[in-house]
C-alpha cells in the first residue's frame, strides 16, 4: 500500500455526465472538458469513460493532451482551446484536431498547412464577449471574419466564447455576454455562412443559464462532481469522483506545552494525541491549510495542527482513541458518515475546488474504479 493515495470513481464521474445530459435539449451536444489531466483525475481514463457513456467531443487546453488522447486510441474529435503552435499544425490536422483560432496570422499558418497536405484544418473561432481574456475582441469579428472566411484550407465548424460570471446568481452580464455572442453568429449569417456548433456554457452556463446550451456545451468541473458555486440554486445531485487518502505512519502522546512543527506554531493546550501523516505541499495538500484543514480518522474530523511539511502534516486524534497507527485517513472524501469535500478545502485555503482537484491530481498513485450505484 502507498504511503498516500488518490481515489478516482468513474461511475461518479459517468454519473454526473447524465445529470449534465438531462438537462440539455436533443440538439445539443456535449464536449468534456479533459484539461490539466481532466482536473486532476486522469485524462485518459476519464476520456474513455466519458467517450462510453456518450460525450461527443472532448475539449484540452494544449495540443500534446490532444495527441496523447490519440496516442491512446480516443478518436472523438477533440478542441484545443488554446489553439495549436506552428510546429505542430501539421501534426494536428492529421490527428483530425479541432483548433481554437483567435490570431490571424495562425489561422494563416493553419491555411498553408492544409494546402500543403490537402487536409482540411476545422477552426473554431474564439470571440471575446467580456470575459477580457483570450478570443477576438467582438467588436472586430467582422473583419476578422471576412478575413477568415476567405482563407483556403480552413472550415470553420464552431465559434465560442467563454463566461466571466456564469457562477454568480446576478446573470446579468452573462446574459449580456450571450446577446454579444448571438450579434457575432448574425454576423456569420450576413454573410450566407454559419457553423456547426455555436457554443459558450461552461459548467456554470449548462446549469444555470438554460438559453445559453446552442449546439455544444462544455462542462468540466460538474463533471468531477463540483459546483461551480454554492450560489447555484437546487440540488444538484452530483457525486464526488475524487478521494485523496493516507495511512498514519505514526501516533505519539505530547503533554501541555509541547509545540507541534515548523515555526511552533501549534502549542498543546494539554495532553494530546498527535498523529503523523505522510501528506504535505508536495503532495498537492497545500501549505495553507496549515492549523487550518481537517481530515477524518476513524470516521470522525481531526484538525491539523502545526504547519504543513512538504511530505508530511500533524493532527490531533486526541477525541479519537481508537485511532491507530497504519489507519486509513481521508484527507478529501468520504468516512463513515462525514465527508470532506473539495469545496471544504478550497475554503480553508482561500481558493476554488478547480486548484484542489488539479493539486491533489498532480500526485503519483491513482486508483480507478466504478464504485458509486
Ligand atoms: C476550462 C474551460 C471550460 C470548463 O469550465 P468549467 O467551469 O470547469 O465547467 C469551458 N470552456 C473553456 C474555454 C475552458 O477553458
């Protein structure tokens, strides 16, 4: 057994997939978002159980994700938000990828290459509506698309853009946002052209924001059993796919006065039982969560206390005396009747569930399986 482990369940990982798909029309297709090592839970394995539960496309940020998808025989087609690097254009029109163009001189770039290998490069066009990040300012999408449409080589198969608020329950600046995207797609249509997939939803937009599906959605965090935001109404039923665990490796007893750690930042108050984890920073269990975090031990909450090292972390079993060396900790999931969950830790340490996942994914040993009903 390995001093510290992640968990992976893929029949909650298919299950949520459902809960995104009954709440879309027949029309509209999903892409699952698989970036950053699907969040952390394992691109390849997840792929592979979303491609057999249905998903249509599969969305990464950079074009060696894609390829490994490939590599390991995942022919979905697959979007590169990021869109792809000169150096690999080539490759990644052969391998059939979709890439996200937002610049001129790629989707240029694109063009030459597809002439040269007389292989069509399929674009989708990013459109920035508000989100002040990547994707072609709205307001110049005319020219660029007269531009663009003009280009040999080059089918245009979607447009997107992205929300910058969808999780917030005042909608007004997605709906804004979303009436931007529909003037840019009017614009398509002036010019006697349209495309396959008009798409904008997030995770956030599928759930809360039901005029904004289109032709594609693209979820990642629900996917990984995650809301987007605790201000999203109604139950939800999604299911944790992730659980990070660890064995004690060793119990001692410290008396009144005792300090626990780096920097003594823990005093003990009074007898106390402390028990010693093989997880820390390294380990994707981040250092804030020093005298801050919980973790369960015997089926109950145990504080951490002291700092978090960078391969190990301290927590007080002291109301746990049942607690024994070589016990089962979980550090993200469920024990006996508690659970801790990503949005528990991303609190303690003042970020998102989104950094937990991709973190506690980072780590060496992960186990997959269909546990969920
Ligand atoms: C990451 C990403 C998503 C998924 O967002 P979630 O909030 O995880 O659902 C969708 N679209 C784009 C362009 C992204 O980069």
């Amino acid at each position: 057994m390995p001093l510290s482990w992640v968990d992976i369940d893929l029949a909650a990982l298919r299950h949520n997939y459902l809960q995104a798909r009954r709440r879309l029309s027949d029309s509209t297709q999903v892409l699952a978002v698989v970036k950053s090592d699907a969040y952390g839970h394992g691109m390849v394995p997840v792929a592979r159980e979303l491609a057999l539960a249905g998903v249509e496309f599969l969305g990464v940020s950079k074009f060696w994700e894609a390829a490994e998808l490939r590599s390991h025989g995942i022919g979905l087609p697959i979007l590169v938000l990021l869109g792809v690097d000169s150096a690999d254009m080539e490759e990644a029109i052969r391998l059939g990828l979709r890439s996200v163009v937002y610049r001129l001189d790629d989707a240029r770039r694109l063009s030459h290459q597809a002439c040269s290998i007389q292989r069509p490069a399929v674009v989708h066009l990013k459109v920035d509506t508000g989100m002040g990040r990547l994707g072609v300012p709205w307001e110049q999408i005319g020219s660029f698309l007269d531009n663009l449409l003009g280009l040999p080589g080059i089918e245009l198969e979607g447009i997107l853009s992205h929300f910058a608020v969808a999780d917030e329950i005042d909608k007004s600046f997605s709906e804004w946002q979303l009436e931007r995207f529909t003037q840019v797609l009017h614009l398509l249509e002036q010019r006697d052209r349209s495309v396959r997939y008009a798409h904008i939803a997030n995770s956030a937009g599928l759930l809360d924001l039901p005029g904004c599906h289109l032709q594609l959605v693209r979820p990642g965090l629900m996917l990984y059993g995650s809301s987007p935001s605790a201000a999203l109404g109604g139950p939800l039923d999604l299911l944790p796919v992730m659980s990070f665990k660890a064995r004690i490796i060793q119990i001692k007893q410290v008396q009144a006065g005792a300090t626990i750690g780096y920097g003594r930042t823990y005093v003990a108050s009074g007898p106390t039982r402390i028990a010693t984890i093989p997880v820390g920073y390294d380990d994707g269990y981040s250092r804030l969560l020093s005298n801050r975090g919980q973790v369960l031990i015997g089926g109950k909450r145990a504080a951490v206390v002291g700092r978090v090292s960078m391969n190990m972390i301290t927590a007080d079993v002291s109301h746990i005396p049942h607690a024994r060396e070589d016990d089962e900790v979980v550090l993200l999931g469920v024990q006996g009747e508690d659970r801790i969950s990503a949005e528990d830790i991303a609190e303690w340490c003042g970020t998102i569930s989104y950094e937990i996942f991709c973190n506690l994914g980072r780590h060496h040993f992960k186990h997959f399986h269909h546990a969920a009903a």
